[in-house]
C-alpha cells in the first residue's frame, strides 16, 4: 500500500491492541501501531468501528470507562490515525464516561453539541443530556 492510501482499521485490531493479551494477534496488533505512529501507515476508523470497540472493552471485557476514553483518545489523537469527525468521537468518549450513558446515546449528543442539529430520541439519557 502506497503512502497516500488510507486502510481502514477493523474494530479486532484495536481490542488486541488494548487488551494486551501476549497471544499473536496482539503482537501482531503492536506492529501495526508501530507503522501508525511512525507514519508509515495511514489508517481510517469509522464511527460504527469505534462504537463496537467500546462496548466490546465495557461489555465483554470490563475495561473501566475512564480506561476506554483514555486509550482510545490517545488512538484517535494520534496524526496518522483519520476519522471524518475526530472531535465529535473525543467528545462523544468523555459523554460516555462522564454522563454514564451507552457510547452511541453519547456519540448523538456530541454531535448534537458541536453541530446543534436537534436529536429525536425516546431515551432519557440522550434528552438529559442535550
């Protein structure tokens, strides 16, 4: 892949860097993130990618909020990592930690505040938090 290609990062690659389990895959997950951070690779996260990397760190593998918001801040904040609205994905990581709230209610509500487009929603947690 050339240096102007962006590949799009899978949710498993971001869950064996995070969790750290020894096995191969995570290894194979250091390397990658070697390449991010020195540049040579150029990677995209979607939103959808991020939301199923954290309820898999919260659901499955009971990784503390203020744990998933710190890593994968520090991943998003990274140059080489792109996203189509990394602010919006920051804000949304400290709304789930902070308000307590399911990171997709979180993620409506960012958008909500950096754009001030209405959100429709039966959820309490979305309209207490807009």
């Amino acid at each position: 892949m050339s240096k102007k290609n962006i590949a799009l990062l899978d949710a498993n690659i971001l869950v064996r860097f995070l969790i750290g389990d020894g096995g191969k895959l995570y290894k194979h997950s250091i390397e990658i993130f070697k390449q991010i951070e020195a540049g040579d690779l150029k990677v995209k996260i979607l939103e959808p990618v991020l939301a199923e990397v954290v309820y898999l760190l919260q659901k499955v593998y009971q990784v503390p909020r203020p744990e998933i918001m710190n890593s994968l801040t520090a991943i998003i904040e990274m140059k080489s990592i792109k996203m189509d609205n990394k602010s919006v994905s920051i804000k949304a990581l400290n709304l789930f930690y902070r308000e307590n709230t399911d990171f997709v209610d979180a993620l409506l509500c960012a958008y909500h505040q950096n754009t001030n487009t209405d959100v429709i929603s039966f959820d309490d947690d979305v309209s207490s938090i807009v």
